[in-house]
C-alpha cells in the first residue's frame, strides 16, 4: 500500500508566491516552445510545483529567494535546480502514480519532493552524505513517506530495486551512463543532462522501447554541475 504525501498548510503570501512562480514557468515554457515541441506542461506538474514549498528545502538565508525562477546554491559545490527546469523535466518523465522512480542526485530534495507528488516510489542516491541527511529531513518534515535514500555513486544507479520505470539525473553526465540505461525498464524513460561542464550541455530525453531498444531525444540546452562518482 503506497503512502502519499500528506496536506500541509500554507499562508497566504506563500500561496501568492507560488502562483506567481507557475506563472513564470508557464511563460517560459511558452517561449521556449520550439525545443521543447510543446507550449504547456501537464497540469499535474505544475500543480505539484504549486504544492511543494521550495523554502523548505533551503537555507533560511536563502527563504527570500525561494520561489524566483532560477537556480541556488545548497553548498557542496552543487544547486537547486531553476524550477522551469525541474518543470520541463519531470513533465518529459510523464509519470503516473504507480510508477517506480530512480533520482541519481539528491541534491536539496526538492526535485524528490516533485517525483513524490506524481509517482509511487521514488529511490534517490546522493554521493554527499550530508547533503543526503538535509534532505532526508527535510522532506521527512513534509510529511513525505514514499521515498528510500542511498548515499553513493549515481553513475552505478540501484541495481537492487530495478527496473525502473523512470529515472532522473539532476547533473550533467559526460556521457550517456550505461548502467542506467540498464536499469530503465522497457517501455520506461530517462531524462539526464548531457555534455562537460562548461561546454555544450543538452537535456536529453531516453526511451526504451518494448523490446528494449533505446531512443534518444535532444531536449533542450543546458548548464548543469557536473555528474561525480562517490569517494
């Protein structure tokens, strides 16, 4: 039996902020049409980015920030991604809510807290240990219980709970990670950036077919950190 996040209150100026920040994405989305092959995002997407609160995942100092469009720093060398971002690419994995999820790079939780609106199970692997405790806090704190965390190196994924309906990458690998593709099952989808940091990125899209052919698909241009092994 599958655990679903629980109702959490909001005030009123946090309520405006978020409609606010839907807004932007919307337009965004809008004008960025011509890569993405489409004007709007699933409803459900942004109706879970309506839902999470994004300052929870970051520091206090940061909470003024919280819900402009763009990405901020969470310490260890890494960030939370912009929101328009972290639209366009869970709207790309089209989840449903009996699907199980593999995100390879925690990072703040936020993007969890997303995959955790939408779909069943969600296993995310972060190679900073602390960062991987914040999370866990912090999305523990929202009252989040269908989620199971690992601290080690994403490129090996989790072999353990696969396969994967749809897997997740929030850094940039140098290459296409062939364990992953592994652990995607058939008929499943991967969305990972892909390029070296400070060159040529591209928000790729991964299907694999019933038969277990892969397709890929260039997305977007990006600027991610990059993808790093554990230890």
């Amino acid at each position: 039996m599958l655990t679903y996040p629980v109702m959490r209150n909001r005030d009123h100026n946090d309520v405006a902020a978020r409609e606010s920040l839907v807004a932007e994405i919307e337009r965004e989305v809008r004008e960025t049409q011509v890569y993405l092959g489409k004007a709007h995002l699933d409803p459900r997407v942004l109706s879970a980015i309506r839902a999470v609160p994004r300052h929870a995942f970051l520091a206090d100092s940061l909470r003024g920030r919280a819900y402009r469009n763009r990405p901020l720093s969470i310490g260890h060398g890494q960030t939370i991604s912009q929101p328009y971002i972290v639209a366009v690419m869970t709207d790309a994995l089209n989840l449903t809510r009996d699907q199980r999820v593999l995100e390879i790079g925690t990072g703040s939780g936020y993007q969890t807290a997303i995959l955790a609106e939408l779909a069943g199970r969600i296993f995310t692997i972060e190679t900073v240990a602390a960062l991987s405790e914040q999370a866990q806090a912090a999305l523990a704190a929202q009252g989040y219980r269908n989620i199971r965390f690992r601290v080690g190196d994403g490129n090996a994924g989790w072999p353990e709970h696969a396969p994967y309906d749809a897997i997740i990458v929030t850094a940039a690998a140098a290459q296409m990670p062939g364990a992953l593709i592994d652990q995607l099952a058939q008929g499943g989808r991967m969305v990972l950036p892909l390029g070296p940091q400070g060159g040529t990125q591209m928000l790729m899209r991964v299907d694999k077919d019933a038969v277990g052919r892969i397709v890929e698909t260039a997305m977007l241009p990006v600027a991610f950190v990059p993808l790093v092994a554990s230890g």
